[in-house]
C-alpha cells in the first residue's frame, strides 16, 4: 500500500462539487465520483475528515438584498443547514462504498447526526472512519472556510486541503483572465497582501497564525484528490515561505 505523507488531513470541499455540472443542488453522481475518489485517498493510510460547503444550495450572503425580508443571519444558518444535506449525501455515497463513515454537526440535531466533539472527531479518525463535518463552525457570518480551518486546527491535522474548481491560487481570477498566472507556491502574508481570493480572510490568518500550511487544488481533475492526500504537488501549497 502507497502511503501519505500526511498523518492526518482536513479535506474541505466546496458545495459545487455535488452539483451537476454547470447547475445547482445535489447530482448523485458527482458525491459519488467524489466518494470514490476520498476512499482510494484513504487507502493511502491517512485519517480524513470533510467539511463539506452548501454553495451548491445556498450561501447566506445570496440573500443580502435591499429589502430582503430575511435577517442575514437565518441566511447563514440556512448555509450552514445545506451543508448537512451534503453531508448526509456524502455519507451514504461513501458507505455505499464500504468506507466507514460519522457525521457531525456543529448545530445540535438529534436523530440525523452526532453532535461534534473534538475528543469523539478523533477517536473515530483514529478508527479509520472518514469524519464529515457539517454545519460549518455553528455560528453565522462566516463560511465553511474558517469551519475547515478550525477543525484542521483542533483536530491537529497536517493540512488544509482545500477542493476548489479552479486549479490553485492565480493572480487574478482565471474564469475571467486569460492571462492569470497560477501559483505552485505562496506564503500567507502573500495572499494577505495581494488579496488573493483563496478563502476568506479570517481562515488564511488563522492558518498563518498557527502555521498549519493549506494546499488548493482542483477537484474536478480525476486523481487529484489521492495525490493531494498523499502530498502529491498540486495546484497551490500555501506556507511560511512562499
Ligand atoms: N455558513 C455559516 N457559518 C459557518 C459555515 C457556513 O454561516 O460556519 C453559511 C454561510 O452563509 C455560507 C453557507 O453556510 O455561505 C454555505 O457555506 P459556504 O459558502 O462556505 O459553502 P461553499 O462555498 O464552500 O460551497
């Protein structure tokens, strides 16, 4: 068996990845290709837990209108209910496979899930049982970002990988630049001062603060997720150095 070089790994996951290609909500067949491809990361002999993104249902910000008849945070706890509906996809897709799986939630919901405790997270890491956080951190006015960064930090992962659509950190936006230029590597004060959009802001200086180094990649591109987990090089490692 090929093993990782990583003991333990935080694999956030942006909604889009559940939905069908170019469109919104859940595809069965995209949880599924995404399962199948965080089993064989798992075979590489590392622990792995998810937090899974809502976008592809809804982000609390889409509702931050003149008028809107919502308080911006329900949105939020809204988001942070669409990612449990990911989450609970996900879990069968990876049963499905024969991979062992628990969801938490950071909001309390008896009879769907466990609630997230730190010291339970671990020892079912510890018991090769994929660990799929959802409901972000709980609270509103963040995103799933900062939930991936806290839990990499408590769980005391090795690092942040972060599945996107594009291939990395680029200059500028690559969906819009054709001349935007990826990155292999950066450090956090470079995406801090070049305002690279990467994650938000309170997640990268969370990372920055207690050096826990953050690889974005693309995982729309088949394979990438394995070499990620085994600390394969790709897309974009963010770090001290850059
Ligand atoms: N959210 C929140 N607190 C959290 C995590 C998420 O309020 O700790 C809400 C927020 O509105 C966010 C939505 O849930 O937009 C869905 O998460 P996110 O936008 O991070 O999903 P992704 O873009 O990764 O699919």
């Amino acid at each position: 068996m090929d093993r990782s070089v990583y003991r333990r790994v935080i694999l956030k996951i942006s909604g889009e990845g559940f939905a069908p290609e170019g469109g919104r909500g859940l595809a069965m067949e995209s949880i599924v290709r995404i399962a199948q491809e965080v089993r064989e990361a798992l075979q590489n002999g590392v622990q792995i837990a998810l937090v899974l993104g809502g976008g592809n249902i809804l982000r609390g910000a889409q509702f931050i209108t003149q008028g809107s008849h919502i308080h911006e945070a329900t949105a939020h706890y809204m988001g942070m209910l669409a990612t449990v509906m990911n989450a609970l996809a996900m879990q069968d897709a990876l049963e499905s496979l024969g991979c062992s799986t628990r969801v938490m939630t950071a909001i309390k919901m008896d009879g769907v899930a466990e609630p997230y405790i730190r010291r339970r997270a671990l020892r079912h890491l510890e018991k090769g049982r994929v660990v799929i956080l959802a409901a972000g951190t709980g609270s509103p006015f963040v995103t799933t970002d900062t939930a991936a960064a806290q839990r990499a930090l408590e769980l005391d992962a090795s690092i942040l990988l972060k599945a996107t659509r594009v291939d990395g950190v680029y200059s500028s936006d690559p969906e819009k630049d054709p001349n935007a230029i990826l990155y292999t590597h950066l450090s956090y004060d470079d995406v801090l001062s070049q305002h690279l959009r990467v994650m938000d802001q309170e997640a990268i200086t969370k990372c920055q603060d207690y050096d826990m180094p953050v690889r974005v990649f693309n995982f729309r591109v088949p394979g990438n997720i394995k070499s990620a987990v085994r600390g394969e090089n790709v897309g974009t490692l963010i770090g001290r150095e850059s």
